[in-house]
C-alpha cells in the first residue's frame, strides 16, 4: 500500500496499544515505525527486475520483522524502561505494527515476500489496490481524533480500535469481492471451452465493486470485467502475448526467469522497435501497465539476437485519468460499451518520441 496508508495503520496500532501511557507520541511513533519496512525502496539492486522483484523482500519478512521486533523492544526497554506497562505488550506493539505493514502489502497485487529467505512465490492475495481511500480514510480520522483528543482519555483509544476493526472487515469484504469474481471467470472459460494456464482477478482502480479477471492460454490471454451488479458471465477478449516465440530468445535471461517467478507467468511480450518487451499484466490496467522491461535487442534485419545485461523500465503510455469515468459506469451497467482490445493497443507500440 502506499505510505500515507502505512503511516496512519502503524500510528493507530500503537495508539490502540500504548496510547494509554505515550499520549500522542504513540502516534508519531507508530506512524514512523509502520513505514520502515518500506525504506528498502532507496537501495539499489542491480537494474530494473531486481529493483521491482527483490522490493518487499527481506524487508517485509515475517521471520526478519519478528525478529528486528525482540531486538527494539530489547534496546527500547533497557534505554528507556516505563513500569506502567510490561516489556512484553512493548515487543507485541512493535511487532504488529511492523507485521500489519506487510500483511496489508500482501493484500495487494505487487507481491510480498512474507516467508524469505524462503525462495516460495511472493504473496500476493490481489484484492486491494495500492491506493484505496476507503481503507486509508478511517484510519487517518481516527489518528487525526487521537491528535485532536489525546489518547490518556478513552475516547482516543476507542477511535483507534473502530478504525482498526472497520478495515479488517473491509478487508474482508474485498476477498468476498475477489472470490465473486473468480467464480464469474470460472463460468466464462467454461461457457467458451478455454483451458487457461493460470488464472488472476484484482479490482481495478479504487473500486472494489468492478474487478478485472485475466486468463493465460500459450501465446494468448483473456481479459474481461466483471461487476457485482453483473447478472452474467464477463466477456473475455483474446489479446496477444506472443509467449513461445519471445520465451525461446529470453530462454536464458536471468531477469526474464526471475520475472516469471515473481508475477506467475503473468506476462505478455511484445517486438517494439528491434526490442522484446516484457509486460507485467498482473500490475495497472489494460493499456496502462507500468512495470515493462526491455530484456533483449534484436539487430538490424533479424540477424541476432542479444540479451540485455542491465534491465531498465520501457517507457509505458501515459495513464489515462478519463478512463476511471468509463470504469464506473460499466461498474453499474454489464452491456457499458468497454473494448479491452482498443486500450491494449498501446502496448505494442514504441513509445513516442519527445
């Protein structure tokens, strides 16, 4: 999620649990606390994959944060013991606070490596976007209440815990949400006799009513909305992924094997301008995904073929804001005109020239 939403989760953990003896400060603290394990963002992995597919790595471990949390608390309590409450509910606070940073991360659809050094598949359960205001919101009232009414009086603390409450049943209610729409999905391949390799669904931007579903089959995959207010199965369009060819030429790209193991194979290729291009389709939305690497050169005439060594970011199309109104409206009418085909062609295009 994103750090406005990290911050106010930390500082309403600590305020619900220590906010009785730190006042306000449990706050500032927390607030502090729930965004550290984002601070691997400012180290340098190596090029483009492994920036993208080593974030929320040993950072967002559940065995690391467990076991930083014994150390803070350790540190903590011998420089600066407070007797009115016990080391233990000290280590408990710090360690949720770190670990509902990354289990909330593990709700969204960038992937999570919960269980590094591990080397299983990134977690990511997809059914929360990053930014989310019906999430953030409550929990940023009710630090903002905590400011406002000091939290050595009840009133303070209480707003931390109904906050708290009102996102895990938000959160709970975004699974439902995912569930409904993978159920759709299951009935639309049945209906069509596709046989996907794999399978993925997450909301689209900031609307949990509306989500996209994705199914892979070789070098085409399948793309449709889907809505609780639907009465039918989604309408899946068949878009290009052109998979054996660029598979075969990426056969020994070490970026390319790490990107199919962080996103499940969800990938699509494209040939733009003498480059093969690899599209993480999991990420953004139909014509606008923002994670795509150019992983080989194609010379002048086809005549060779060579492995880019240091991946960088491919320039994507610029998001198209006015596409969240068509996304609503479809939200509430099934037969809302929406052509998935006509917003992907821009992923097969070079980027524009300044």
């Amino acid at each position: 999620m994103d750090s406005i939403t990290q911050a106010v989760l930390g500082a309403s953990v600590q305020g619900a649990l220590l906010g009785r003896w730190q006042g306000r400060k449990a706050l500032l603290y927390g607030a502090m606390l729930g965004t550290l394990p984002d601070l691997d963002v400012v180290l340098d992995f190596g090029d483009a994959v492994a920036d993208m597919t080593y974030h929320r790595g040993f950072s967002h471990s559940l065995l690391v944060l467990s076991l930083l949390s014994v150390l803070m608390a350790w540190a903590l309590r011998r420089l600066r013991p407070h007797p009115e409450y016990s080391g233990v509910r000290l280590w408990f606070c710090i360690w949720l606070v770190l670990t509902t940073h990354v289990l909330l991360d593990a709700f969204t659809t960038y992937g999570t490596q919960l269980f590094w050094p591990l080397t299983t598949p990134p977690v990511a359960i997809s059914s929360i976007f990053i930014i989310d205001p019906l999430y953030t919101l409550p929990l940023l009232l009710a630090v903002i209440g905590g400011l406002v009414f000091g939290l050595h009086k009840q009133v303070g603390v209480r707003l931390q815990y109904i906050a708290l409450a009102f996102g895990s049943l938000y959160l709970l209610s975004t699974l439902m949400g995912k569930q409904m729409a993978e159920q759709q999905l299951e009935q639309a391949l049945a209906e069509s006799d596709i046989q996907p390799q794999a399978t993925f669904s997450s909301p689209t931007p900031f609307n949990t009513l509306l989500w996209r579903v994705v199914a892979v089959d070789g070098d085409d995959y399948y793309e449709g909305l889907v809505s609780w207010f639907d009465e039918h199965p989604p309408r899946l369009e068949r878009l290009p992924r052109h998979a054996s060819v660029a598979q075969a030429v990426l056969a020994d790209s070490p970026q390319h094997q790490r990107l199919r193991w962080f996103t499940g194979d969800l990938l699509r290729y494209d040939l733009i301008d003498g480059h093969w291009v690899v599209t993480d389709l999991r990420l953004g939305m139909t014509g606008y995904h923002p994670f795509r690497f150019a992983l080989a050169q194609v010379e002048p005439m086809g005549r060779e073929t060579h492995l880019i060594e240091f991946a960088e970011l491919w320039p994507v199309p610029s998001a198209q804001l006015s596409a969240l109104g068509f996304l609503h409206r479809r939200t509430l009418d099934e037969n809302y005109p929406v052509s998935l085909q006509r917003l992907a062609e821009p992923l097969a295009l070079p980027p524009a020239t300044p």
